[in-house]
C-alpha cells in the first residue's frame, strides 16, 4: 500500500429491498389467481365479441326473450384485480415485495369478493325465464377459485430476506 493512501472501506452488498421468501404454496396460490383474472377477462371480452349472438359459453343465461351477458363494465374488475395482485418473482430465487403486498393483496380480496357480489346479485335479478349457461358456472368458479387462491397468497409464516443488486436474497 503506498503511503499517505487510505484504504477504501469495505462496502457490504446494497440491499435493494426488503422481500418474502415466497413458498410453493404462495407461489402457486398467485399463478391461479392470475389465471383465473385472466380467465375471466377473457370471458368478458368474448361476451363482448359475441354480443349480438347466443354463445353458452359467454352468455350468463338466456330466455325466449333475450340473453344475459356481462356489460362492458365488468372487464374492469379482472384487469383491476391482475393489477393488484401482488407480484411474485417467477424465477429462483422466488421472493414478493413486502412493501405494499398486504395492502395489495386485502385489495384484490376486496375486487374478487365484489366481483362475486355483482354476479351473484346479477343472476339474482333475472326472472324464472331464464336459464343459466356455462358462463355464469365458469365465471362463479373463476371468482371463488381466484378468490381462494389469493387468500393462500397470505404472508402468514413466509420468512423475509433482503433482496441485493446481483440478484441475491440473504435471509434476515
């Protein structure tokens, strides 16, 4: 070391951000809400697509006088709810942001278990006339699975770690 040089201090790694080390079952648990979102939102859009025609998978019910669709409207919720979703790393080491996730998750609780209401409350309305189709089975599995599947996403029992910026988590 040559003299009058003073050694530079060891740094230790940067850590990025404070993270879950996410489990198989929360890993799970959120690709079968995203699933189940997208899944619904593509329901909806082929509703829209099929508006003017009889479609079992698409329409909610159907009588001798008309067919019972979801409106435009309901293609908000399941974007919504993809949005919300906390996000969970899809490759190792899989780990979820714990800054926002609970506020995150409590809200996609919040769309899943309104999306269910709306629906239920819509095939409440309709009159004897109507028979139920495929889609409102598909789209009722759909919102209780997602919603399900997001409770499972809780972080009850996850470890934390600090996630660095090589890509690393050191548990804490």
């Amino acid at each position: 070391m040559e003299a009058g040089a003073e050694p530079k201090p060891e740094t230790p790694q940067a850590h990025i951000a404070e993270v879950y080390l996410v489990t198989p079952r929360v890993y799970w648990a959120s690709l079968a809400a995203q699933i189940c979102a997208a899944g619904l939102t593509i329901g909806v859009l082929g509703s829209i697509f099929t508006w003017g025609d009889p479609s079992a998978l698409f329409d909610l019910a159907d009588s001798p006088h008309g067919l019972s669709k979801p409106e435009l409207g309901y293609l908000f919720g399941p974007v919504l709810i993809l949005v919300m979703l906390p996000l969970v790393r899809r490759r190792e080491p899989r780990v979820a942001y714990v800054s926002r996730y609970r506020t995150r998750l409590v809200a996609a609780l919040a769309l899943w278990v309104a999306g269910l209401v709306a629906l239920l409350t819509h095939l409440a309305g309709l009159n004897d006339e109507y028979t139920l189709q495929a889609g409102a089975y598909v789209a009722s599995a759909l919102l209780v699975a997602g919603l399900l599947a997001t409770l499972a996403m809780w972080p009850a029992g996850l470890a934390t770690g600090s996630f660095d910026r090589r890509g690393g988590v050191e548990p804490t």
